[in-house]
C-alpha cells in the first residue's frame, strides 16, 4: 500500500527492468534447412533476420559469412 509506482509501471513484474513493453525475451528464430551449411557464404546480417538454429548453435549471417559468436 505504501509503495508508490511511477506512472504506467503497474504491469510490470519485478524483473521486468530494462525490457521494452512488448519485449518478452523470446526470439523467433527457425531452424536451419537441412542442407545449411555454415562454411557457404550468406546475404543478409543479422540486423535483416538473417538468422536460424542448429542443435543448441545460433547462426547469424555476418559480412558474408555465417557465425555463431
């Protein structure tokens, strides 16, 4: 009761600091084609979508190449 809460953060669970409302965490990222092959070269980055995953690896496409620092 005596706590008092900025203006539009009743929603927000604690935890919740520093995430953008609509931002659960969670990306949609796919599964690689089965034949994805990391060594051929790739269009996109990683900012366009460019991106999918092989087991427990994320691969991004990076200046040509695919990546998964």
């Amino acid at each position: 009761m005596g706590e008092d809460k900025e203006e539009g953060d009743e929603d927000k669970e604690e935890g919740d600091e520093g995430k953008e409302d609509g931002d659960d965490g969670d990306w949609d990222i796919d599964e690689c084609p089965s034949d994805f092959d990391p060594d051929e070269p790739c269009e996109g980055t990683w900012e366009t979508g460019a991106w999918c995953y092989e087991g427990e690896t994320i691969w991004y496409c990076e200046d040509g190449s695919w990546t998964n620092k």
